[in-house]
C-alpha cells in the first residue's frame, strides 16, 4: 500500500519540535505534521497535544518528490465529525428554513458596529499620520 495524497493513516510520533510532530506511517516512512496541522484552535505549545509515542489518525496533505511527507491530524478529524454533523444538521432543519427577524435589531446591531470600526479606523489613521509626519519632518514638525 502506498502512501496517497488524501488518505489517512494510523501513526505513531516518533520526535516533536516547535514547528510540528514527526509520525512515523506504515512501511516506515516518516510524514512531519506542522503546528497549524495539529488542532482547530491556536497551538502555542505542541507538547500540551502531542507526545511521543501517541498513536495518532493523519491525513497525507501532499508527498513531495524528495520523499517529504505533510500530514494533517486537524484534517483527519474534520473530515470524520463534520460528515456526520451535516448530514444531521440537515434532517434537523426544513428545507424552507429562514431565521425570523426582530424589529431591526440585528441592522441597529450592524449600524453601530460599523459606526465605532469608523471611528476606530479614523483616530488610528490620524494617530499614524501624525506620528509620521513627525519622524519625517513633514507638517508640524520641529525644526531647529
């Protein structure tokens, strides 16, 4: 059986660095899963997911022609989660579905979220340029 892109393995890690976990596959070849490739949410720290010798569930991202082999842990589980949440999801919701409205307040909602990123987005802008303009000797500058 060779390794495939898109198919998934069982694995066992065999060495972890700060940028991802090395799994050694089946037949003895070895794939590296990056830090990014480990969980859905931010991974700081790898040892707090993975430690060596943890057989882990992977999925070949790509096999490159130096034999490097990416693996994705994170893609391997979503795959099996996701294919049974939607398809219950599916049968819980009526084809016709559409969320009901209430008197406006998602726009009021919408209106002022857009109202202070403005007004964020103009004083951060006019911070920046006065400190600019500073440095580079422009308007309001001191010269002496």
């Amino acid at each position: 059986m060779s390794i495939e892109v898109g198919s998934k393995l069982q694995g066992k890690v065999t060495g972890i660095t700060n940028f991802g976990a090395f799994v050694e596959l089946p037949e003895g070849s070895t794939g590296l899963v990056h830090i990014s490739e480990v969980a859905d949410n931010y991974v700081k720290d790898i040892n707090d997911f993975l430690h060596v010798g943890d057989e882990v569930t992977v999925k070949v991202l790509n096999v490159e022609k130096d034999g490097k082999i990416g693996l994705s842990i994170k893609k391997a589980k979503e795959q099996a989660e996701t294919g049974v949440n939607e398809h219950s999801q599916r049968q819980q919701r009526p084809r016709n579905f559409k969320p009901e409205k209430r008197g406006g307040g998602a726009a009021e909602s919408f209106e002022s979220k857009m109202a202070r990123f403005l007004k964020d987005s103009e004083d951060r802008l006019a911070s920046l340029k006065r400190h600019t303009e500073s440095k580079r000797g422009g308007r309001g500058a001191r010269r002496g």
